[in-house]
C-alpha cells in the first residue's frame, strides 16, 4: 500500500510474502505503478537501501538463513521489477541483524553480499554516502533524488542489537518499561513472557533506529539539503510484543 496507494485486494499484497502465499500470487505486481515510477518518469534519481519484502520467493530458494525447503521468505528482486529504482541494496525479509544480506544493483540471484554490521548502521552508512554522492557513483548529480532506508528492526530477533543501546536502559526493569495496559506482566503466558524478556532489546532497537537515522538527518544539513528535501520517518507496522498475547504483529 505504501507503495502504490492501492489496498491490498487491489495490490495483491494480501499477505506476507512468502512461499506459502507465492502460489496465490501475493507479491507486488510488475505492472501496478508506484509513486517512484512517478518520479522516476519525472527525471528523478531513485535509491533503495534495505527491506524490500515484496517478492514472492521462488524456487530454487536462494541459500539464506531464513530460507528453508519447506519455508522461504527472501528473495532476490530482478531489476524489471525494481519500480524505477536505479541504485540497489536490498534484500527481501527479516534479516539476522549483525550479518544481514543484500543484493546490490548488479548482483546476481546466487551471489548475494554478507556484511558483518548491524543493519541500520550499514543502511545509514550508505544512504549517507548516497547522499553524499561520494565520487560521483550513487546517483546523477544533476537531478532531484528519492531514497527510501528501509530498517527492519525493531524486528525479531530482538536479542540481536548493540549492546550500547540495550545499556542505555540499565537499571530499568520489565516493570518501569512495559507501559501497555493489556501486557500480562506477571503471568506465564506466552505474550508476557516474550515482552518480560525482550522489552529491554525492543526499546533498544527503537533507540538504535532513531541514532542511525539521526546520523542521515545530519548529513542532509550538512550537505546543505535540509531545506529543499521532503522527510518522511514511517512504517508499515508495529510490534506487538505481548499486547493481547501477540507476540509480533
């Protein structure tokens, strides 16, 4: 939706994208036009950094972590369904956060690029350098810009996230931190157990998230592009870490 304006029975996207849902078709469709098509037809130039999450995994499933014979989620997108994206770094779903993968513009299906860094940290690097347009490599110089950082955290594992985020809540207990009146904070069920364990790495996650991207914010003034650029900071869900004995959304 996010992409197209459509709802879902419109978009196809009924649901997550996966091997189990591939059969029904559920996955952006190449010929639906989004808003990057647009700009892409207005002379802009695109780059995408990140979570892409929109293509149905295929087979055979590309070798990853979260892909497995009897289940797969990610999946390389072949460029003629990119949506007017020039500049490429993307993958397809959650990924391990300290050694997330990618494929870059060029990169073929089989070799995707391993990276031993937390993913928001790495997304910030290069969006910062695709701002920066350093040696002339990530966009036209000449033209306007879009680029869309995709994080995936805060996203499960939640345990996967720097330790000087998670110590930026020392001291703090389940009990100061958990603020959700339908959070069982006490009883051995599930929900509560996972938001008792995790609320510490969730918040840290989001701490983590709003320094990366701050870093991003930075470089757009620096580069004196802080009043001629249009911010938007979103998300296509949250996290229910326990409300209502949900564990994710």
């Amino acid at each position: 939706m996010l992409m197209t304006g459509k709802y879902p029975h419109a978009n196809k996207v009924l649901s997550n994208c996966n091997s189990r849902s591939a059969p029904f078709g559920c996955e952006l469709q190449e010929s639906d036009r989004c808003w990057s098509d647009v700009l892409k037809d207005r002379g802009y130039s695109l780059g995408y950094i990140g979570k892409w999450h929109l293509d149905a995994p295929y087979k055979p499933y590309v070798k990853c972590e979260n892909n497995r014979p009897s289940f797969a989620w990610n999946e390389w997108c072949p460029p003629n369904r990119r949506h007017g994206f020039d500049f490429w770094y993307s993958y397809g779903t959650y990924d391990y956060h300290f050694t997330p993968i990618y494929w870059a513009t060029d990169s073929p299906r089989n070799k995707p690029i391993r990276v031993k860094q937390w993913g928001p940290e790495h997304e910030a690097d290069l969006a910062i350098k695709y701002i920066r347009n350093e040696g002339g490599r990530y966009r036209k110089a000449n033209r306007p810009f879009a680029l869309v950082i995709s994080m995936n955290p805060p996203h499960t594992p939640y345990q996967l996230v720097p330790k000087k985020y998670v110590d930026m809540y020392e001291g703090k207990t389940y009990k100061n931190l958990i603020n959700r009146p339908n959070v069982n904070k006490e009883g051995d069920t599930p929900g509560g157990k996972l938001a008792r364990r995790h609320i510490k790495n969730y918040l840290a996650m989001v701490t983590g998230v709003d320094d990366q991207f701050g870093r991003v914010l930075k470089t757009l003034k620096h580069e004196g592009l802080e009043n001629d650029t249009i911010v938007v900071f979103t998300s296509d869900h949250g996290n229910c870490l326990g409300s209502h004995e949900h564990e994710t959304k």
